[in-house]
C-alpha cells in the first residue's frame, strides 16, 4: 500500500474550508429558508426557526459537501489515502470536542471561534442526536465524518503512462 504523502492535506483542508463555507451558508441564506416570523396578537414579531425546514437545510448541505468531496475533491486520492487524512483531521477534531466537553472552564469564546470550523460535523452530530437521544455519543462519533469519504476513493493509483 503505496501512500502519498503530498496528499494528506487534502481532507483536512477541504474539512476546514467546507465547514466554514456551511457555516456562513446557514447564516446568510438559512435564514430564508427556515427562519419563520409571525406576528402575535399583541402586535411584537416573534422569528423562530421550522425544524422541519432546517432538518432539510442542514441534511442538503452535509449532502452536498460529501458528494463534492468524494466525486470532486478527492477523485484522484486512494482509498487509503483519504482514509490517512481523515484520520487526521478525525484526530484533530476528537481532541478539540474532547476539550470542549470536559475541560472544565473551556472558554466559551475559542468554542464560538470554533464552530465555524466544525460545521460540517456538527450537522451530522445533530442528526445523531435527534436519532439516539445521547449528546456525547452524537457528537464524539460524529467526529468520525471525514470517514464517509473513504468509499469514493479508487481502489489503486492509476499511471497515466500504461499503454
């Protein structure tokens, strides 16, 4: 199993950008989507969000980041490869949740910093919640997401200079 080193950086990059990117997606045009604003009997709006349309929202999104990471992003990698570079990214955001949730007085303000980096795998962690009920397994297996895009990797390295 030949790994090449020059393609490590993939996943995690693509990770970190696609978070970001959701992030600010679900704050700018999330809001037409799901924001709902009604106004009560005494006349003060009330703006709630319909889970139902942001469960849609949300799913789109991961769907859409997973399917241009694996039929775009990592078209050329391995599958050993994309697994290598998940596992890193998977270890990084494993140890940031880890200290979120049990360091005690972790500041609120890294952890703010830090949603904007993990928003592709907090979809899916609230997704898991929602299924099984348990805030700590949801969101520590969640970090385990960049694995999903191990089946769209090639099985071997193809040379270009076979004939």
């Amino acid at each position: 199993m030949k790994i090449r080193i020059n393609t490590l950086w993939r996943v995690p990059v693509f990770c970190l950008v696609s978070s970001w990117v959701s992030f600010y997606l679900t704050i700018y045009l999330g809001r037409f989507f799901f924001i709902v604003k009604t106004v009560g009997v005494d006349g003060v709006s009330e703006v709630s969000a319909d889970p139902l349309r942001s469960a849609i929202f949300n799913g789109g999104l991961f769907l859409i980041v997973l399917l241009l990471g694996g039929l775009w992003a990592f078209r050329t990698m391995t599958r050993a490869e994309i697994a290598v570079s998940a596992a890193i990214i998977s270890a990084i955001y494993l140890a940031l949740t880890l200290m979120q949730l049990y360091l005690p007085n972790f500041p609120a303000s890294i952890s703010v910093e830090l949603a904007t980096f993990q928003n592709w795998i907090s979809i899916l962690s609230s997704g898991l919640y929602k299924i099984i009920g348990r805030f700590n397994l949801s969101v520590l297996s969640a970090n385990l997401a960049p694995f999903l895009f191990v089946p769209f990797g090639r099985k071997a390295i193809h040379s270009s200079n076979q004939i």
